[in-house]
C-alpha cells in the first residue's frame, strides 16, 4: 500500500495504491469509489486490497470534501473524481490504459455507472450494492414517485441558495435516516442499523460522526 496524491483541477484528493507484490509486463487497472460518508480507509481499501492480490492495480481514494474537509456529496464531483484517478492510473508504466475498470461501493456503485457512461476510458463496471442517488432523488427510494412533483424541491431550496451566497451558513440534511420507524423501506432501516451503529470508525470519515452525533448532525447532502 502507497499513499498517493491524486491531481483534479486546483485540488488533490488523497488516496491508496495497492498493486501486486511482483509485477511483471503491464496490469489492468481499478478505480475503486468508497460509498457516500465514507473514506478510503473503509470498505474500499478492503477492496482494492484483496483485487490486487488478483493482479489489478488498484486505487482506493477519499472522495472530493469526503475525506477533509466534510460533509459534501456532490454527485458531480464524485463522478469526475473518477475521471482524476484513471488520470493517475494512465501515468503508471506497469499499467495498461487500455484495461482500466471501476468498482463502486453502494453509492459510489451509482457514480462507478455514471462515471463509465461520460468517461470510455473505463473499459468494464462493477458495483457491490449499488445506489443511485440521483434516481432516488428524482422518484423517491422505490422509484414511486413523480419526477414532476420534484419541481418544487428545486423551488424550495432556491432561498437557501440564495441567503448562503449572501453569508449564511450551508444549511445540510440527514443521509441516513436517525431514527427510521415501520414506514421506512426496509433497505433504509437497514442503512441506519448499518451505518448509525459504530464500526470501522476512522477520524477523516463523516461516518465517524453519524455514530457520534447522529441527532445532531449525521451524515449530509449539500442541496
């Protein structure tokens, strides 16, 4: 494992490079995308971990503003952080461009499909319980609801916009659902038994801070 600087624009995202012990010729390369809260430390080093002992070259990396600074899942940010690490993968002679995959984790299994569908680069995709927030947002969680209907959402939240352009704080909501009741699709009160329960705790990780302050803050999405 080497920890490695990841170049995206004016910002770097920090990440992890796993790759076999003995290499021999070139390697195909993976994107590994960490699920929303998480950090590269998690469930997405236990990945890309075990994928190099298979004979990937393999990058776990902390999302833009997932790792430090906090609390922004921004799906277009998240998609084209991939897009910076096929860049770093392309520099490395041991491995081959015209191999590189995605794997993503939950939510970063959302971003891994829209991520291949802007950049054919990534040559494969695979995603291990794969979300995609930007569906769930436009019909609800089961995929029930009218997209029309969504339209005063983005009405809603035009006063917010405003008033933190002007200096008021971000204003943020719950990930993950604090205190889901019988109503709650099964799925999302599993979330919350999952990710509200602490484990795997790491200080760079905001769900490090659903487990600690999960009714006062949890685990956000900038509007």
């Amino acid at each position: 494992m080497l920890p490695i600087s990841i170049l995206k624009g004016s910002i770097t995202l920090a990440g992890l490079l796993f790759h076999p012990q003995n290499i021999t010729g070139t390697l195909p390369g993976l994107v590994i995308i960490h699920p929303g809260g998480g950090v590269k430390e998690q469930a997405a080093s236990v990945y890309a971990e075990k994928l190099s002992l298979e004979g990937y070259v393999t990058i776990a990396y902390d999302a833009a503003h997932q790792g430090l600074p906090h609390f922004l899942e921004d799906p277009n940010s998240r998609v084209t952080d991939a897009s910076a690490v096929i860049d770093y993968l392309e520099t490395l002679d041991y491995v081959d461009p015209d191999r590189i995959a995605v794997l993503g984790i939950c939510a970063g299994g959302g971003y891994a499909a829209a991520a291949a569908k802007g950049d054919h680069r990534l040559k494969a995709v695979a995603t291990v319980s794969g979300v995609n927030i930007g569906d769930a947002n436009r019909e609800g969680w089961l995929g029930t609801e009218d997209k029309a209907g969504k339209i005063t959402v983005l009405q809603d939240i035009t006063g917010p916009i405003q008033a933190e352009a002007n200096g008021t704080k971000p204003g943020y909501f719950n990930y993950v659902l604090p205190n889901p009741d019988e109503n709650t699709p099964y799925d999302l009160r599993d979330a919350a038994d999952y990710y509200l329960t602490p484990r795997a705790q790491h200080p760079s990780c905001s769900e490090y801070y659903v487990g600690e302050k999960a009714d006062e803050e949890s685990l956000f999405i900038r509007n």
